[in-house]
C-alpha cells in the first residue's frame, strides 16, 4: 500500500515536471524562434527579391498595320446599311459609264456592293459570334463552340501549355541555369553562420537548455532511472580486483548508504548543469567554418529537395484544374483577352471582301480585270518594301 501511494506521488511530480517543461518550452521557444528568424531573415528574406523579374511589362499596342484601319473599318457595316437604305431610292437609275471604250451600267451597284459587303460581315460576325455564344444551351440555337466544349478546351489548353511551355523539364533547366540554388545555398550559409554566432541567440539556445535539461533531471522517474543505471554500471566496471572486491564489500555492508549517496548526488545534478551548458560555446564556434566547408554538399542536396518537388508537381492537371473552373464568361474573357483585336479586323474585313464581291457579281469582267492588276500592286509594293527594309527592323 505505502509502495503504491509513493509511486502515485512520483507519478504526480512527474506530471507537474512535465507541466513545468511544457510551461517554460513555450515561453522559450517563441523567443528563439523571434531571434533566429530575424537574423536569419537579414539574409534569406531580401526586400528586392519578389521584385526582380516578378512583372512582365506588356507589349505596347499595335498601331501599324491592321490596327490602324480597324477603327475606320468599324464604320464600315453603317455604310452600307445607309447604302442599302438609299439604294431602295436611287440606285444609279440608267446611268452608263464609259472606260476605254467599255461601257458600264451602273444601276444596282449600290444595292449589290451594299448586299455582299453585309452579308460578308453578317457571315464572319455570326462565326466569331458562335464561338462563344450562346454561353447557355438554347432548345434550337444550340450552345457555343466554346462553352460546348468547355472540358475539351480546358484539357486541349492545358496539355499545349505543358508540353510547350511550361513543364517540369522547362522548369528544372530554368532551376539549374538561374543560378537560385547556388545564390540561396550562399544565403542559408550566411544565415546559419550569422545565427550561431549571435549572442542574443546562444543566450536564448543556452537558456532553453538549461531550463529543459533542469526540469528533465529534477522528474524523480529519471532521477530513479539515473541512479539504476549509475548503480549497475559501477557494479559491471568495477572488475574483479581489490577496487571491486571493496566495492562489493561497500555494498554488502553499507547497500542503503550507497544508494543514498547516488540520490543525493543525483537530486544535485540540475543545480550542477550550467557548466555543461557552457560547453555548446566551442560547438557553435565550429558551425561557420562546418557550413563553408559543407557548402557544395548543401548545395547538392537543396538542388535535389527543388527538383523533387518539382518532380511532385503536376503542370498539366494543376492548369487544366483552373481553367476547368472558369465559368463561360470567364473562358471567354481568357480567350478575347489575347485575340480580341484580330477577331474584330477579321470581322470587319469580310465587310470589304463581301464589296469586293458585289462588285464582281455587278460587273464580272470589268471587276476582275481592275481587282486583278490592283491586288498585284499591292503584294509587289509589299514584297518590295519588305525586302529593303532594314535588318534591324525585320527582326
């Protein structure tokens, strides 16, 4: 009855021990951690560093070209609605012209050239237009290219970007020709350096350990097990001499006085650990010039922790996961977002085309004859142009 009570007393200490460890670990280790975080810090968290190379700046906005004319071939499609308009009312009524002695009627030619031009827009409108359009699933209508296809397009967007221009292979050669692994290795010497010899943090490092190993060897279940051990080992090492013929003999007559002895001197070991505790000076001395030397093989092993993580990404699902969550309008919008413009003039051109068609179908001879020689002028001007621009400008 006595043994059990006493073990639950031990018990009971040993709970508050572990009480106290737990008590003054969480008010040490916030404070180491505060200090070597910010010395470290000083070299591993620079302020340029999300700045440099973080933002593309956007390419400026064409104004040459076909950008230039989008803005008067916009007006194009009410041209020729008002043309059409005036052609229920006059419409070249009997007037002829003559060229070269070739004669002309031009009756109906607003109404032919205004016709073809609308339908040449009205067809390319309604193709961009049932690209995206309607974004839901109508009865007769149908559904657009684009939402019908959403999954498609997100697995078909997802897969070129991955294998063209972003995967793990692109990733590792961008690792390993930047030249990060090696900068970072350098800094987290540095840093590791800094904070071993920072005062502030060995005073910290040097505290939590004296409070730990003083809670440890005050826990009478390790006070118990420290004095078995010390008790068993002196008994094996003794030896068969005359030490151990009087150690044995010491124990024979006076057990109870030997392992009080060993008590005493272990209840007195938490007060006796500061110059233990000052002996971690020489070790972290040692830990700069352990780092440098080591350098390479950090570097080795942080080039080998990067690329398994890379290993463990998956480019192509990572994509298609975030494209398949886009709603239709937001697909649309990624897609406008880069071909708007082009979409647009290739709108509008079939407005011109659709003319240039009318044209033909007013006066088939004479219109092919004139669009022949003008679209000849026009690819050897450009050929011509093209071919003594300079250099520095074709590139």
């Amino acid at each position: 009855m006595a043994d059990s009570d006493a073990d639950s007393d031990a018990h009971s200490q040993d709970v508050e021990r572990s009480n106290g460890v737990a008590a003054s670990d969480s008010a040490a280790w916030p404070r180491l951690q505060r200090k070597v975080f910010r010395r470290a810090g000083r070299h591993l968290l620079r302020p340029g560093d999300q700045e440099d190379g973080s933002a593309i700046d956007p390419p400026p906005r064409q104004v040459g070209g076909y950008a230039r004319w989008l803005p008067v071939l916009r007006t194009l499609p009410w041209m020729l609605g008002a043309l059409f308009a005036v052609s229920f009312v006059w419409d070249f009524p009997g007037v002829t012209l003559t060229v070269a002695g070739y004669t002309v009627t031009l009756e109906n030619l607003l109404r032919f050239t205004a016709v073809s031009g609308l339908v040449g827009f009205g067809t390319n409108w309604l193709a961009i237009t049932m690209l995206f359009r309607p974004r839901d699933a109508r009865p007769i209508v149908g559904q657009g290219l684009v939402p019908a296809q959403r999954e498609r397009v997100a697995y078909r967007l997802a897969q070129a970007v991955s294998d063209e221009l972003i995967n793990k292979r692109i990733i590792k050669e961008k690792i390993r020709e930047s030249g990060l692994v090696t900068q970072y290795r350098d800094r987290f010497v540095a840093a590791a350096s800094d904070v071993a010899t920072d005062d502030a943090v060995r005073s910290e490092v040097k505290a939590l350990l004296r409070e730990v190993l003083r809670d440890i060897l005050s826990t009478p279940s390790v006070q118990k097990r420290i004095v078995t051990l010390t008790a068993e080992q002196v008994e094996r090492h003794a030896g068969d001499g005359l030490s151990g013929l009087a150690l044995r003999a010491y124990r024979f007559f006076g057990e109870e006085d030997f392992h009080a002895r060993l008590h005493e001197t272990v209840r007195r070991l938490p007060k006796s650990i500061d110059p233990l505790v000052e002996e971690i000076d020489p070790v972290l001395d040692q830990l700069p010039a352990e780092f440098d030397r080591r350098s390479e093989e950090i570097e080795d092993l942080l080039m080998q922790v990067t690329l398994r993580l890379v290993d463990t990404l998956d480019v192509e699902r990572m994509i298609y996961d975030n494209v398949r969550a886009y709603d239709e309008r937001q697909l649309e919008m990624l897609l406008r977002r880069t071909t708007n413009e082009q979409l647009n003039y290739i709108k509008y051109l079939g407005a011109v085309l659709g003319i240039v068609g009318g044209f033909i179908i007013w006066a088939p001879a004479a219109s092919l004859v004139v669009f022949t020689v003008i679209g000849l002028g026009i690819y050897a001007l450009d050929e011509l142009l093209y071919r003594t621009r300079s250099p520095a400008t074709s590139s």
